[in-house]
C-alpha cells in the first residue's frame, strides 16, 4: 500500500493538505466507481484520512488544511449548498478552509450543443504559498500532501531549502489512491509516496448528506 515512506517517529507532528478535487478525482479513476457508489461528491473524512494515513506512518496528526474550488448559487443550487454545509461542518470541526470560486467556459460537443466545463482556478498557489509559510514558522515536521498535482513539486524544493536554512530535516508525503486501474501511478515528484486503496479510502467515508434538505432523497 505505501513504498519510499519516512522511518515511523511519535514525536513528530504531521500536517495535511487536501487537495480536495485532485485527490477525488484520482479516487473515482483509480478505483473506478460511478455515482451510485456514493462517489458522487467528495466523500471523504480528512480528518479520518489525515490520522490513518498518520497512523500508519506512525507520527502525530496536527491541524489539517481543506483545500477546494466550490460553484457560485447562480451556476448550482445544490452544489452551492453542499459547500456551504460541508465547509461550515469542517470549520467546526477545527479543518483550516481555504475556497476558490470554480469559473467556466463554454465547450462545443461534436453534435453542437453548448455546455459549460468548470475550472478550478489558484488552489495549487494558495497550498504552495502555505506550505512555504507554515515551513518558515516551523508549523510541521512532516507535510502530508493528498494530491498528485506536479505543479506542487516547486514548492516542495522550496520547503525543503527552508529547512535546510533552519538546521532542521522535514519530511514530505505524497498521498494518494493507488490500484491497478489507475491512469496517474506518480505522486508529487522529490516527496515521499504513501499509496493506499480503496478499503483504506472507503474506511475514511464521511456518511453525511451535505447537501440542502429539498435535494436529498425522501425516506419512506
């Protein structure tokens, strides 16, 4: 499940960053599920997530960082008020939230029709910048990055360079979903990997229906 992964040490303190979208997107292709399989939104528990992973590498969760872009009321009804429930549930639970506004541009299909494909913009800015910051105020001993996004890699030899300047060693985590059937096998290039499947993901589920009451399925 994990190859190339840090010596286990207690007195260290992990902190996470999700890569929200990138790390849901990985998931549904590596383990191939479909809407029905209750993939249909990004269903996992980071806090769960973040102290598994911790757990099995054997160092102490700190603050986890909850990154994602999130569609304004205009372009979704429900799926503005899925983020605006799911990311108050988060705060309350002490995850550090950082959203960006998905922006769109319109797409012709083959047979004419027009439709609108959403874009996460300044995500991966915003974790570099924080991985650089949190590394400077020595927030961390090991970064664990739930993303395979290369455009992370700069800020990693950054991260690294900074605590070389500070006489300390850090390290950091790639985390992400791995089977046979995935089309990304790499994580985050000059990190650690930590690969983990899909019954290692599933036990990391967040069962709750984020989504408003009027959208939810009726119970009998």
């Amino acid at each position: 499940m994990s190859n190339n992964i840090p010596a286990p040490n207690p007195t260290l303190y992990s902190m996470a960053f999700f890569d929200v979208q990138n790390l849901f997107r990985h998931a549904k292709d590596a383990f191939q599920v479909t809407y029905g399989d209750g993939y249909h939104h990004p269903n996992f528990d980071p806090l769960k997530l973040h102290h598994k992973v911790s757990g099995v590498l054997g160092f102490k969760p700190n603050l986890t960082r909850f990154y994602t872009g999130i569609p304004p009321l205009s372009e979704s009804e429900m799926w503005s008020g899925y983020w605006s429930n799911r990311v108050l549930a988060l705060k309350r639970s002490g995850i550090l939230v950082e959203t960006r506004k998905l922006r769109y541009h319109t797409e012709t299909l083959s047979d004419g029709t027009i439709h609108k494909v959403p874009q996460e913009k300044g995500i991966d800015i915003r974790i570099s910048l924080d991985l650089v910051s949190c590394t400077r105020r020595k927030e961390f001993d090991v970064a664990i990055i739930f993303s395979q996004d290369q455009d992370l890699s700069e800020a990693v030899i950054e991260v690294k360079e900074i605590a070389k300047e500070q006489g300390r060693k850090i390290e950091i985590v790639s985390a992400f979903p791995e089977s046979s059937l995935a089309t990304v096998i790499r994580g985050i290039d000059k990190t650690q990997w930590f690969k983990f499947d899909k019954p290692f993901y599933d036990s990391c589920i967040d069962p709750r229906d984020y989504r408003p009451t009027k959208f939810q399925p009726r119970t009998v």
